[in-house]
C-alpha cells in the first residue's frame, strides 16, 4: 500500500489515468499507454463526463476486473457525501485500492483515520488558504490541487493557475497532484512540476472518453514526462 505517495515522494512526477467510466477497457488503455496510477469512481456524477457513478456493489464487477488487471497502484473517489464514502470505505481497503480520493467536505473523521489506504483530499474553488494548509494536520496524505472554478472547466492553462499552483504548493507540506481542470497540454507538464506540482492526473477534459483517446492522451503526457525527467 502507500505506492502512490511513494512515487509523489520519491520524485518520479506519476501519471495518474482518471476514467471517465468503470470499463477494463478504459483501464487497460491508460496501463497499456504508459499510465503509472489508475483512478476509479463510485456513488457520484462525474463532473466533466457527466457520468452516473453507482455504488460499490453496483460497480464491484468492474472494479474488481480492473483490479485484478492492474500494472501499478488504483485510486478511487469514494462519493460526494460523508455517509457515503464512510460505508464504502472497508470495501475499498478489503479489494486493495491503494488510495481513497474525496473532496475535503466529503471526508469524514473515520475516513482520515482509517488505515490500510492513503488519502488524496481536496480543496475546492471556495476553500480559504488556511483552509487547504491544515489539511496536512487532520491526516490527509496527498492534496488534489481541484481549486478551479467549475465553469472554467475546459479553459486553457494559463499565468493565473500557475500562481495558484504555485501558492499551493508554498502552503503545504502535502505533495500536490494537479488534476486536467483545465486543458493542459502534454507541453506545459515542466510548468507545473516548476510550480511545485509532484503529479499529474489527466481526465475526461483532455483524454475524451474512448479508449483510443485516452490511449493517445495517455502516450502524449507520458512522453512529455519522460522528457522532462531526462532533464530533471
């Protein structure tokens, strides 16, 4: 367990595959690319997808093949309410997901507690500094940087989440993982590691849904890294 924060700590920069659906083939399309994490999702409306997730029973048949296929540590976002994430929380750890993802209102007491996963918490646009600073103090493991307004969504990378990021990164101790808010290009990942990002997690804004899509997504942002690490 812990393999993802591992890879955050040690430098390597991950690749993180946010499917926009629970499909083995969505899965083996982002390992086979070059994806170092995958990440799953149950019990919400996925945002840029517009996905209905179900709950753990409803998508176990699916997860657990992804599982079963995987080639490095899988994520999952356990819901958008507390109760929710709470109940599907040992079902997570007793399958082997590597971490749990959860905005910080989403995320229980227990959640934070809970041993055998990590946790990947985050902020969101209407987070106060202070706010996303203490995450590092009530066990929060990872911070996702999701501090874009929604209806940015899809909007180019530009100074301003730069600084974002970068302030971010001055304010926690927390490794910092930017998810695809915005439409990043495989070209700007040596902006955000310079900013003091330590991950990337591409998703629906930039892959598209398909397999074929994500697979040429996936490629593309892994050979920007691979470059970037060379020069590191």
């Amino acid at each position: 367990m812990d393999l993802f924060k591992q890879f955050l700590l040690e430098g390597r920069f991950p690749l993180v595959m946010s499917l926009p659906r629970n499909d083995p083939a969505l899965a083996r399309a982002g390992w086979e690319n070059g994806a170092d994490v995958v990440k799953v999702h149950i019990n919400v409306t996925h945002r840029a997808s517009q996905t209905l997730f179900g709950s753990f029973d409803d998508e176990r048949g699916a997860l657990e093949a992804m599982l079963s296929d995987a080639k490095g540590p899988m994520g999952i976002v356990l819901g958008a309410e507390c109760a929710e994430a709470e109940h599907a929380l040992p079902m997570a750890i007793a399958c082997g997901f590597d971490f749990l993802s959860l905005y910080g209102h989403h995320t229980a007491p227990s959640v934070l507690s809970a041993g055998g996963i990590s946790k990947m918490i985050a902020p969101d646009y209407t987070w106060a500094d202070w706010e996303v600073a203490g995450l590092q103090e009530v066990g929060a493991d990872i911070l996702e940087a999701s501090v874009m307004h929604p209806d940015s969504y899809g909007q180019p990378l530009s100074a301003r989440e730069l600084i974002r990021y970068r302030h971010l990164s001055q304010s926690t101790r927390l490794p910092i993982v930017v998810p695809t808010q915005r439409a990043i290009r495989p070209d700007e990942v040596v902006a955000l590691r310079e900013c003091g990002a330590k991950g990337l997690m591409i998703g629906a804004v930039v892959t598209g849904e398909d397999a074929q899509s994500i697979g040429r997504a996936v490629a593309a942002f892994r050979a920007s890294i691979d470059e970037m690490r060379k020069h590191a």
